[in-house]
C-alpha cells in the first residue's frame, strides 16, 4: 500500500492523505463515542438490575420466612414483564435453592449456589447477586440474570450511526480535497513539466510560471534561479568549448605533420642505417681478407708481434661484421611489412626445439612445455624469431647443474593472451632489468656465456612492438628468469 502511494501522482497523493487523515480521526472519534456510550449503558445496565433485584428482595420477605413457595413463585413470575430477565432464583439463609423460574422461557439459568453480592457481566449475560433481609438479618438471596440483546442493539445502532457519518464525511473530504488540492499539486506539476522540458530539449531559457508567494512560490524562483545560472554557465561552457575545438584542430594539425616529418624522419634514418650497414660490410671484408692474406703470405716473415696485431685485427672485423648484421637485421624489421598470417605456435617451437636439439642435448637442459600453445594471427618468421632469442638465451645464462626452460602461455580476463619462456638460470639484477633490451648492451664480458652482440633481445622487443604487444621481464639474481609477451594483432585466437 505504502510503495503503491509513493508511485501514486501527486494529485492522488494529497487527496489520499487527507481522506487516509479525516477517515482515521472520525474512526478514532466513532470508536470513543461506542466504546463510551457502550460502558454507560452496561452501568445503567447493572443500576437497573440491581434495583429489580432489590424490589424482589423486599417482595419476598414473607414468602421466604413462611416457606411459601407459591407466592414465591408468583413475585418470581411477575418477571416476565421483563423479556430481557432469563433466568431467577431464590436462595434460602443456607443458600440452598428455594423457588427458581425462568420468565423468558427455556431451561433453567441459575447457579447452584449465591454468588459475592453484586452485579457483574459473565457468560455472556448480565447477572446479579442481592441480599434479602428482615430487620437486619439476611434470610435469603435474590438471583437474577438478564440477556444482552439491548446492549448488542444499542451497539450496532451506534456502530451504523458512525459508518453512515463516516462514509458522509468521506464523501465531503473526497469532494473538498479534489478541488482544493491544486492548490498544491499546480504548481508542483507546472514544475515538474518545466523540468521535464528542459531535462529533454536541453534547453536552458525554460522559466517556471509563479503562483503564490508561499514557499511552492520560493522553490519556483530558487528553480528558476538554479536554470539562470545553469544558462550562464552553459553559454561559458560551450564558447570555450569552441575555443577547445579550435585549439585541439590546431595541435592535431601540428602532431599530424609532425608525425608525418618524424615517419619520414624514421624512414631516412632506416634507409641510412641499411645503407650504412651494406655499404660498410664491402671494406670491412677488404680489411678481414687484406689481413688474412698478409698472414698467409707474409706470415713468415713477421715476429710474433706483428702475427698476433694481425690475427687481433681479423677478429675485430669479424666482431664488427656481426655487429653491423645485427645492426642491419635490426633496420630491416622497421622496413618490411608483416605477413600476418595464421599461425600455429606449437609447430613452431617444435621447430626451433629440432634446430637447437644438439646443443640443449650438450647443454643437457629439459625444455618443458605444459600445455599446447594456441594458434594465433601474426608474422611466422618474426614470430620465430621471438622463440628463438628467448631459448637461445635462457640455454645460454644458465650455470645450473640441472637447467630447465619452459615455454608456454597464461590467459589475460579482458586482455591478449599472455607468452613466456622462463629458466632456471643466472637472473638479472632488478637495476638491469631495462638496460638488456637496449641493443648492443650486454651485462658481460664481450665472451662469457658464449659471447654475442647484445642485440638479440631489441630484435626481440622490436618484432613484438611491430605486432602491437608489448614485452617485460621477472627475475631475480641466481633464480632464474621469466620473460613475458603478448601479440594483441594476433591475439585473436584462430
């Protein structure tokens, strides 16, 4: 009833409140008027019977001290005068019953014995005990007993009298309450309707008509008030809006050409550095060839010296030819475009395993591979790439007795699959963690843990960058390492 009424207009509202209001005062009314005039007339009830009860007391004085039963009887009978007497009885001093009629007819309704002398409702019935005395001694007890029909027609007249008020006020209430709850419920709804206008046109310049001067006339003007500076603000907002708008063409403009002038910026800078590095492979292999022959030729005609600065320089333009291959493998992946693809990653990493079987076998380390990789859209040769560096590496820092490298992947809720390669290996400091993907940065000598240029792992971050991922490292010194990527442009499992 109470949620009903909430979601009730305000118009029934009001009119439900000052019914629910009127109805429940003239009920509380009704029921006080009953319930008084009902315990007055038990009162009169009880005054009345009681007299009757005396009348007969002092009528059956002689009767009772005679024995006489007949004119008992007959004082007893004069009872029927009275319908609502149902039951009457005369005790004797022993209280035994001496004479008993029942005036209204029916089987006798009288106790056994008196009762305490008094008057007093029980059984659904009005009884009284009286006392009936010559000269001061009691000879006897009176009995009487009387239905309730008067006092049951008394309160159903009085309940019918205040329905019948009751429904006549409603009627009136009902009647006043629709004509003057507009009052109250006009400019409400002539609020709510601006509201609603402008809450769905958005438009501001809206005004709520005022009434009165009470206080639904206040919240009109505060409202109005509230819509004036909303206008106000909303004119502020859209001009620097526009000034926004302006700025942000202006900017996007710039970082339009700017990225135009830093793509070809990027473009000249891999095409010099492809260039570069072809170009300087041709006399760096004049020098390594030049040097080599000057040993086989001349090497007998050299001191030990002059053997060892040559052998020095051939292996300084071997290292220097495997750096600029690094570095050109490194400008050719900002230059070819990917071959994106389906790609079945199992079969890949099968192939990479088959390919380094000799030296895992030498190495003695056991790759695992807990569950079948899935496969996914992206480049298959760059893909490889990535597996390759990662177990070369992981077989290579690791100076454990028992080596292991584990390969596989974890799912990301919302997100790409997630990749790894972990090993049991030597770590990387948590200060190092950065630098190794830096290329040509190694964190040892230029020959321990089989050598190399440093540039494996920027490939790496390189290739996984080009597919729109991303590529981060978990490790501690002496523990081992994890490293994790995801490949979002083929992150949709094929």
């Amino acid at each position: 009833m109470l949620q009903r009424l909430q979601r009730a207009p305000i118009r029934q509202k009001l009119m439900a409140i000052s019914i629910l209001t009127t109805g429940g005062a003239l009920l509380l009314a009704g029921a006080a008027i009953i319930y008084f005039n009902i315990a007055r007339f038990q009162q009169e009830m009880k005054r009345d019977l009681m007299s009757l009860a005396e009348i007969v007391a002092q009528n059956s004085t002689g009767a009772l001290s005679f024995r006489d039963t007949t004119a008992q009887t007959e004082t007893l009978s004069a009872l029927k005068a009275r319908p609502s007497i149902v039951g009457a009885a005369v005790y004797d001093k022993d209280g035994r019953p001496f004479v008993h009629v029942e005036p209204g007819g029916g089987e006798a309704q009288y106790p056994s014995h008196p009762g305490r002398d008094a008057a007093r409702f029980e059984g659904g019935a009005l009884t009284v005990f009286h006392p009936i005395e010559l000269r001061g001694e009691r000879i006897g007890t009176v009995y009487l007993r009387s239905n309730l029909n008067e006092l049951t027609a008394r309160a159903r007249d009085q309940a019918i009298t205040v329905l019948a008020v009751f429904l006549a006020s409603g009627i009136v209430a009902l009647v006043l309450s629709s004509a003057l709850q507009r009052l109250i419920s006009g400019p409400i709804l002539d609020l709510a309707g601006t509201a609603r206008a402008v809450s769905e046109r958005r438009d501001y310049a809206l005004r709520a008509g005022k009434r009165s001067a009470d206080e639904l006339g206040v919240l009109v003007d505060a409202f109005n008030d509230m819509l004036d500076q909303i206008q106000r603000r909303d004119s502020e907002l859209q001009r620097a809006k526009d000034v926004l708008e302006e700025r942000v063409q202006e900017r996007t403009l710039e970082l339009r050409q700017r990225n135009e002038e830093l793509d070809q910026s990027n473009k000249e800078l891999d095409d010099f550095a492809y260039i570069a590095s072809h170009d300087l492979k041709e006399p760096l292999r004049g020098i390594h060839n030049f040097s080599s022959f000057l040993l086989e030729d001349y090497g007998g005609k050299l001191d030990g010296e002059g053997r060892s600065k040559l052998e020095t320089l051939m292996r300084l333009t071997r290292r220097m030819e495997t750096l600029i291959d690094s570095l050109l493998q490194y400008s050719r992946l900002g230059r070819v475009d990917l071959a994106t693809d389906r790609v079945d990653l199992n079969l890949i990493v099968a192939e990479i395993l088959d390919s380094l079987a000799i030296s895992l076998r030498e190495e003695k380390v056991e790759v695992r591979v807990p569950r079948p990789l899935p496969a996914v859209r992206a480049d298959r040769v760059r893909v490889g790439e990535i597996f390759q560096n990662l177990i070369v590496n992981a077989m290579k820092y690791n100076d454990k007795a028992e080596k292991w490298i584990e390969v596989g992947w974890r799912e990301s809720p919302g997100g790409p699959a997630v990749f790894y390669v972990r090993d049991n290996g030597i770590g990387i400091p948590e200060k190092h963690r950065d630098a190794v993907f830096r290329i040509f940065k190694r964190l040892h000598g230029r020959d321990k843990y089989g050598g190399g240029t440093g540039a494996g792992l920027t490939i790496v971050k390189k290739i996984v960058e080009r597919h729109h991922g991303r590529i981060w490292v978990e490790s501690s010194a002496g523990e081992g390492t994890a490293f994790y990527f995801t490949l979002q442009e083929g992150d949709v499992r094929a």
